[in-house]
C-alpha cells in the first residue's frame, strides 16, 4: 500500500511538472507593444539613439528595461533599444532574434 501511495505522489508532481512546462513555453512571447505617448517617446529615443532607421517592433519591459524598442538601420541590420521609464537609452545590441517584418512595414503605427 505504501509503494501505491509514493508511487502515485511521484506521479502527480510529474504531471504537475509537465503542465507547468507547458504554461511556461505557451506564455513564452506575450511581449505587450507601446501605445500612445509612451510609443512616441519611446520611438524618439530609440531613433535619436540609432541615428535614424524604422521602428520595426516595441515592447514593455524587456530584457529588465522598462521599454524596448527594435530598430531596422539601413543597411537592413536590426537594433534592440532598451530604455529606462524616463526614456533614457540604458543599453542597446544587434538583434539577433530574426530580421522582423520583410515588408518593412512600420508595426507600431
């Protein structure tokens, strides 16, 4: 009777293990985009910083900035901006997550 009982304990945390496995990977890309004023200002800091360019997806809270903002340059690379909530630059790097919309399409707008 034991054995029935540590065996079916071991059973549930391992179903409880997987179904948090899986609410993990499906909640895995809810980046929420920037709207209003916050997209503005957040736009105009990251295009101040990149020199110019196309704003090709933002987001809140990325990467433990309060905003990111990705960059198409033109030569066709991509720029992550972070920025803190006073939309100061705090850091940036090449993406390298993909080349984002082939159209070009502004997302954000």
């Amino acid at each position: 009777m034991t054995r029935k009982l540590v065996l079916l304990a071991a059973l549930v945390v391992a179903v409880g293990a997987v179904s948090a496995g899986f609410a993990i990977a499906a909640g895995g890309d809810d980046d929420q985009p920037l709207t209003g004023s916050t997209l503005t200002k957040a736009k105009a800091a990251a295009l101040e910083h990149t020199g110019g360019g196309t704003v090709v997806e933002t987001e809140m809270g990325d990467d433990g900035a309060a905003y990111g903002v990705e960059v198409r340059l033109g030569d066709g690379s991509q720029v992550e901006v972070n920025l803190d909530e006073n939309f100061n630059v705090i850091g940036s790097a090449a993406d390298d997550d993909g080349q984002g919309d082939e159209d070009g399409a502004d997302d954000d707008d």
